[in-house]
C-alpha cells in the first residue's frame, strides 16, 4: 500500500513555524511589560524620596530655590509617571494581543495535529483491511488450487511378483 500523505502537512508545518514566532513575540511581549512596571516603579519611587525630602523640611528653613527646584522635580516626574502608566498600558494591551494570537494558532495546530492523527488512524486501520483481505484472497486461491488438484493416492500397489 502506499505512504501516507496527509493533504495540510505544508499548512500544519506553517501554523507550527507561525505558532512558534507568537511565542517568542508574546515572550518579546512580557519582557517589554515588565520593563515598562520596573520603570514606572522606579519612578514611583522616585517620586516618594522627593516627597519624604520636602515634607522632612517642613518647619526648617528652606531657599526658595530649593522649593522651586523640589516642586518642579517632583512635577518631571509626576510627569514622567503619567508617561510611563502609558507605555505599561500599551505595553500590556501588546502582550494580550500576542497571547491571543499564539492561543489562536495554538488551536489552529491542535486541530490540525488532530486531524492528522484521525486521518493516520484511518489510513492503518485501511491498511490492516487491505492487508488482510489480500491474504484471504491468498488463502482462498491455495485453498482451491488444493481442491482442484488430483488426488494422490496414499498406498501405492505393491508391484506384480
């Protein structure tokens, strides 16, 4: 019998090199978010040393140029924490977009392995038939040749003395 072939081998190998890219996207994803929060952390604490600096000064005397240079750093980074709650925001939206994509693909070769496996069950057990249909046939023809053969005998007569 011949080989097995399986019609969507090339589109099964494509989705598994496809699934295997969203991987590694939606990995580029997480390590990209987690950048983006240990940045925005950073500048959380950041924004808390300033904080503790200019409420410790409260009651002692302070230049007015030490003031305006607490409050405009403190503005920089509050600031600078509204952007980088932007950039986790996007950040994370990116790698919920790539986990729905690998999980799409994931499905999509799941259910292409599958269909694989099925069509590979039914092209053995199809095999396995032909096989044993073909050695019935065999059987069946000795069989009959045996049948159809002159019979022999099993005493010879003794020769005439």
């Amino acid at each position: 019998m011949k080989r097995f072939e399986f019609s969507l081998d090339r589109l099964l190998r494509v989705k598994k090199q496809l699934e295997h890219v969203a991987e590694l996207e939606q990995r580029r994803a997480q390590e990209a978010t987690e950048r983006a929060r240990a940045t925005l952390l950073a500048l959380r604490h950041q924004l808390d040393r300033i904080a503790e600096k200019i409420t410790s000064s409260v009651g002692s005397v302070m230049a007015p140029q030490q003031w305006a240079s607490a409050s405009d750093m403190a503005e920089r980074v509050d600031v600078s924490i509204r952007a980088s709650e932007q950039e986790v925001a996007a950040a994370e939206q990116r790698l919920h977009t790539a986990a729905q994509e690998r999980a799409q693909l994931a499905t999509e070769v799941e259910a292409l392995s599958t269909l694989r496996r099925q069509q590979v069950e039914k092209w053995q057990q199809e095999a396995q038939k032909s096989d044993q249909n073909q050695l019935d046939e065999l059987i069946q023809q000795r069989w009959q040749a045996a049948q159809n053969a002159p019979s022999v005998a099993l005493y010879q007569a003794e020769p005439a003395a």
